[in-house]
C-alpha cells in the first residue's frame, strides 16, 4: 500500500468526526477514498501509530484506519 492508492473501508468502523454527522456515530464501511499518508514517524523519529494509514474521503473528511480494515481498489 502506498500514498495515492484507492482503497475501500471493509470493515465496520465508527467514527464521531463526520462533517455532516459531527457528534454522532457515522459508520465508514464501503465508503472510498483515498492514502494520502502513514502516521509512522513524528520529527524525525519513529513511532508506532495504533491507526497508521491516513485516507482522504472527501474534502472535509479524513481518518486514520488499521491495514487489516482497509482494501486497495484497482
């Protein structure tokens, strides 16, 4: 997987930040977008991120996803 990759929520995933839900439970599943980067390294030095890849959905909404919750579309 690598930044610009289209992927596809697969998995149930709940998140409270949604534009147009913000506040209330909003599930992510099926939705696509796209990798616009990892969370594996902050200043310099290396961490481990418990939700490492970072997808942009749409302009306003983006979250941070597991590998295993996530598939690359072609």
């Amino acid at each position: 997987m690598k930044v610009g990759d289209r992927v596809r929520v697969i998995k149930s995933v709940i998140v409270y930040h949604h534009p147009e839900n913000r506040g209330k439970p909003f599930d992510v599943k099926d939705r696509e977008g796209e990798v616009i980067g990892f969370a594996n390294e902050l200043h310099g030095k290396p961490i481990s991120a418990n939700l490492p890849v970072v997808i942009q959905f749409e302009k306003k909404f983006r979250g941070h996803f597991r590998e295993d919750e996530i598939e690359i579309i072609e």
